[in-house]
C-alpha cells in the first residue's frame, strides 16, 4: 500500500510540473470542479533588455595581421635579411584575448522576506545567495537558503520547487528554464525551452540536481544555455501544498528581488 501511495505521489508530481508549465505557456488557469478555482502565477521574474548585446559564443580568435611588407623587402634578394623599419621594430605584437575558462557571478537576496500568505513557510525555502558559474565542463547553479535544505519531503502534502531563468540573448526575453521539484523520493529536475515551447523532466532534462547543506545544486551542460558565455539570469523558490503551488497561495522568493542579474557578474 505504501508502495503505491509513494508511486501516486510521483506522478502527481510529474502532473503538476507538465501542467504548469502548459498553462504557464498558454496563459489559461486550472479549472476544480471540487473547490474554488486558484490563480495561476507564473514564477518567472520580468526581465528588461540589457544594455549591451551578449554576443553569441566566437570560434577561434583570429591571429594578428601580420605587417605589410614594403618596397624595399619584397625586392631584396633572396639571399639577404629583410629590411625593418625602426617603427616596426618598436611597435608592440598584439596578443589574442582568451576566454576565461572559469567565470562566476554571485547574485545576494535579502533575507526574511519570502512572500506568504496561508502558511508560513520553512526557513529553507528563504534564498540567501545564488551562484552561477561557466567552466569548460558546463555550468553549476547553487542556490543557498538560509537553513537546510531537506533531501526528501516529509509532509507528503507539501511540495517545493526551486527555479532558474536564463535570457541568452539580452533582448530582455526568458529563453530557458531549470527547475527541481521536492517530493518523498528526493529532487526531481526539469529543463523547459521557451523558444520553442519545450519541457524535458527528470533524466530525459539532462540535468542534475542535488540537495547539500543549505543549497540545492544544479549542474547542466553548456548546450542548455545556448554556449552562451553572457546572460541575464534570476532565481525563485516556491513552497505550498499540491492544490496550492504555481497560484498565488503558495509562498514564494526571489533572487534578485527584481529583475535579473548579469552573468559573468
């Protein structure tokens, strides 16, 4: 018996991420035949067009033209060394920039101030700080809160989620979304495309996620993100019961507390 509650409860849950990400998507709101219909609230932060464009990921960086080759070298003869001008000699080689191979931005929240309105809410639901960072390997998100972070769920009438929203082109637009889900078995990961109005869950989102001390941390390949190496990112977290999560009835926080933050900070 136990077994098949536990089995129902991951399917709820697998429900309830595919739902609201459609309605999200569609703007409607879920209809309940048993109790007043709950509004619909997209979680996602509104972001604003960056100030500068983040370019696109650039192939090999191009090698320093080389310096023209005057007169008197292209008619020396072979067997003589080239003439160099003392202005040539003095002028400084131009070394190709190199992509840093670890970038980090760090994004703080204010603390105590998780928006709620039925229940007050665990502590570990409150984000402290959130941090991103690009390496070579792909990118690793942890969002800390402000008390730890349960590996498992509990009350198996409350769940939790934990979101991150990425704009790759700096036109002010959410492009992806990496999302975890608290459950009885753990934490499960989901991976939602905006452009194209796409949602993969659980392993098919090739994300990973994990719950360690007072964080939840993601860890996601470049690909998901576009190679992007410039972005504007935010990060939420909400907590409720199953009827009310994804409406305005559950409790939620933000970080930043507005808008999005720039990446590399």
């Amino acid at each position: 018996m136990e077994q098949t509650t536990h089995k129902s409860k991951r399917l709820v849950r697998v429900f309830l991420l595919v739902a609201a990400f459609a309605l999200t998507a569609c703007g409607m709101s879920p209809v309940d035949d048993t109790a007043t219909p709950q509004r619909t609230v997209d979680l996602a932060p509104t972001f604003t067009p960056a100030q500068t464009e983040h370019p696109r990921p650039s192939g090999r960086p191009s090698a320093p033209a080389r310096p023209r080759a005057d007169a008197t070298t292209t008619s020396a003869p072979k067997h003589t060394a080239p003439q160099v001008s003392r202005q040539a000699e003095a002028a400084p080689v131009s070394t190709p920039r190199r992509t840093p191979v670890r970038m980090t931005a760090r994004t703080k929240d204010t603390t105590n101030d998780v928006d709620w309105t039925l229940q007050r809410p665990p502590d570990y639901t409150d984000i402290a700080v959130a941090t991103l960072t690009r390496t070579a390997d792909g990118f690793t998100l942890r969002v800390r809160f402000t008390a730890e972070v349960p590996r498992r769920q509990q009350d198996g009438n409350r769940t939790m989620n934990v979101a991150s929203f990425f704009d790759t082109t700096g036109d002010g637009e959410i492009d992806y979304e990496i999302w975890a889900n608290l459950a009885d078995n753990g934490w499960g990961p989901s991976y939602r495309d905006r452009r194209n109005n796409e949602a993969r869950f659980m392993t098919k989102s090739g994300v990973r996620v994990a719950a360690k001390g007072h964080s939840v941390v993601f860890r996601f390949s470049l690909g998901h993100l576009d190679d992007a190496r410039s972005v504007q990112w935010a990060t939420a977290s909400e907590w409720g019961s199953y009827e009310t999560i994804s409406t305005a009835a559950a409790a939620s926080d933000h970080a930043p507390n507005t808008g999005a933050a720039p990446f590399p900070g």
